[in-house]
C-alpha cells in the first residue's frame, strides 16, 4: 500500500550517535514490500531500561513478556519487527518472541530477559519463525545504520520517519537523548499508542527512569488520539546505557535529576505529537486545550472527549466553525461541567463565555484560523483549576481508503 507523505510531515532530526547504542536493520520479508522490516539494537552492559505498555486486554506476547522483563531493569538489545503484530496468536506467538530472546542472547551471551521484543502490524497472523530467525541473522551481521533508516524500518502506515532529540545537564557532563517512533493508526491513550524507542547516554537507576518515563506519558502519549483506538502492541521503552559518566541518577534529590527529567518530558511530547502529525489521512493537526475543571485527569478527559468525536473531528476537516459540537463533546464527557459556566474558542477567537454566544461573535477569523493547517480549540469550563493539552487530528475520507484496504 503506498501512501502519500502527510502535509503535516516533519523532517527527520539530526540524531547524535548514543555511546552504548548500536543500530542495524535487515529485511526479515514479513509482508510482500521491498524494504527492511526488523530493526536491531545492541545496548551496552549494565544499560537501564524502563517500559510503559498498553492496557489493552487482547496483548501481545511481546507486550506480556515486555511488562515481565522491564520490571527487572536491565536490557541488552532490542529486536522490533514490522509488519506483523503477531499479537492474539496464542502459544504460537509466544513462541516466536522467545525464538528471538534466545537467538538474541546467545550470540550477545546474556540473559534472554534482556532482549526486548516488539511487533506491529496485522493481528491475528503468528509471526513465522522461519522469516523472524533469518530476519535476525541478517540483522547480527548487518552494517551499523543511521536513525532514520532505524525509524523509517519501524513504520508500517506511517508517512515519514519520525525521531526527537533532547539534552540536558547533570552535573559536569551534558547528557543526550534521541528516541524514534512509529504510528499513524489505531492511536488512543491508554498508556502509550505506538512503538516508541528512547536511548539515553545518562546513568540513571532503573526504579528512578520508570517513574519518570511513567511521568511523562500521563502528560504525552496519553494526551494523544487519532481515531479513538488502543493497539494491542503499544509500548514505549527507555534505555539508558551510562556511558555519560554522570553521577547515576536515582531520585529528585540528586543533582541534574530534573533537568534530565524535563528533557525526557519534552522529547515525550516531540514524539507524541509527530504521531498526531502522522494521523492516517491527517491534514490538520489539533490542539485541544481545555482550562478550569475540577482536575488535571478530569480536563484531559474532557480533552479527550473532544479529541475523539468523529462530528468535531469531521468538522474541523471541513474548516466548519460548528463550536456546538464541542460543547456536545463536553457534555458527554461523563465529567463535572457546568453549562452557564462553558466557553468554547478556536485560535484565540471566543465564539461562547458563560454559557452563550457572544453577542458580538464574528466568525471570519475563526474561519480563516481553520483554514490553516494547526488548529486550536480551547475550552474553559469555569468551575476549577484543572488544566489539561491534547493533540489529534482531523478525521478525513483518506482515514477510511487506507484502513479499508490495510491488509491487502
């Protein structure tokens, strides 16, 4: 299936080499498609590592073996297949990633719970084994290649590559962070909503990195929508291999403990939004900022609500100014609201306060403002001072071609 680049696309980053992180890719043939579709990366001894994964209850074994072996905390390599989710495939499947943990970890001689594995693509087809144990071969004896050929490996209805880099400072050393990611369909928060790779050269302890990697997806990944649905193989993954030489961070007490959390903050937004960016048949990208509820978790429900409404998303593809379709969308939240207190805008213009139209209501810069290809919609529920941002996209005839014939 070959898809257009979305128009709301981001070139791919300059990504530094990670100390401790090598990459290599090889054609594993799981689809009919002239392209490599497994992607290798060798991490350094004693790396860190810390996973969040998806809570949809039809999982795959990759996510189920995964959440078993981040607990632990040490990781040695990555294998992540495209193409194939091999997930609701039963022992067969399960089989299949444990062939990969254990060809892995005899040529690398480690623990095989220190091989993560990761697949996406159609559910229900087991991964062959055949193709997986020759896909990985190649991949151990490959040439080191770059972040993009990485990223773009990854992909299956993704449109372009997509990486992020943050840095920060943690005593005398400044420490990196590069990530890749893929996913453009099946995008709901529920913890994560893609295949997610960050690789850091920071010494961090394994118990500190899930609490911040945890941290950061209630305020990214779990901000994001696309078309309302949670894959069965989401996961995003952080490894940090040390190699920076700073102090290894284990709490908030240490020194540079925030900075390098903030920079693991902000590449976890880069990463969430380039996936929005990505939407399957996306032209707009939206921000949904939603200001005086009761809460944090209740502003970003009521976000959400927005966000996944086919009637707003379908509107602001037809760059109608139909504000009365979010205010349906907060009503349905299931979330304290206060209607006489509600006001609705669209890039800065109100359209609603308190509860009515404005008397004065000009709808010609909101119509131009959605005329654009970035459009903000903010909500102001006027009963609190919880505050929440999330990010979707519009809902055009181009999401229906492409899933429609996703298998074929």
């Amino acid at each position: 299936m070959d898809l257009d680049r979305s128009p709301l696309a981001m070139p791919f980053p300059d990504l530094p080499a990670i100390a401790g992180v090598t990459l290599r890719v090889a054609r594993a043939g799981y689809k009919e498609w002239g392209r490599c579709d497994l992607t290798y990366a060798e991490l350094a001894e004693g790396t860190s590592v810390a996973g969040v994964f998806t809570r949809n209850v039809c999982c795959s074994s990759e996510v189920e073996l995964g959440r078993e072996q981040a607990r632990a905390g040490r990781a040695r390599a990555l294998v992540v297949n495209a193409g194939n989710s091999n997930a609701f495939t039963g022992y067969r499947g399960r089989e299949a990633v444990e062939q990969i943990m254990a060809q892995v970890a005899e040529r690398l001689a480690c623990d095989q719970r220190e091989v993560f594995v990761s697949s996406t693509g159609v559910i229900g087809v087991p991964l062959p084994k055949d193709k997986a144990r020759a896909g990985v071969s190649a991949a151990l004896d490959a040439a080191e290649c770059s972040w993009e050929d990485a990223a773009a490996t990854i992909g299956t209805t993704d449109t372009f590559p997509k990486g992020a880099v943050a840095r920060a400072v943690i005593g005398d050393r400044t420490v990196t962070l590069a990530a890749i990611i893929k996913g453009s369909g099946m995008i709901a928060p529920d913890m994560a909503t893609m295949l997610g790779y960050i690789f850091t050269d920071a010494a961090v302890e394994p118990a500190f990195l899930q609490r911040l990697l945890s941290e950061a997806n209630e305020r990214t990944f779990s901000c994001i929508t696309v078309d309302s649905d949670t894959s069965t193989s989401d996961t995003v993954l952080a490894f940090a291999t040390g190699k920076a030489g700073n102090a290894p961070l284990a709490s908030f007490d240490d020194p540079g403990a925030d900075a390098f959390a903030a920079a693991l903050n902000d590449i976890c937004r880069q990463l969430a939004q380039l996936v929005v960016r990505d939407g399957e048949g996306a032209r707009k990208f939206i921000e949904v900022a939603v200001t005086g509820a009761v809460s944090e978790e209740s502003a970003r429900k009521v976000g959400l609500a927005i966000a996944n409404s086919p009637l707003v998303k379908t509107a602001i593809a037809g760059e109608d100014a139909n504000w009365g379709r979010v205010v349906m969308a907060v009503g349905k939240a299931g979330e304290p609201a206060d209607r006489d207190k509600l006001s609705i805008g669209f890039g800065g213009h109100w359209a609603a306060r308190d509860g009515l139209p404005l008397a004065d209501y000009d709808e010609t810069p909101v119509a131009r403002h959605l005329q654009g290809s970035e459009v903000r919609i903010d909500v102001d529920l006027g009963i609190g001072d919880g505050q929440a941002t999330v990010w979707t996209c519009d809902l055009t005839h181009s999401y229906i071609a492409i899933n429609a014939d996703y298998r074929s």
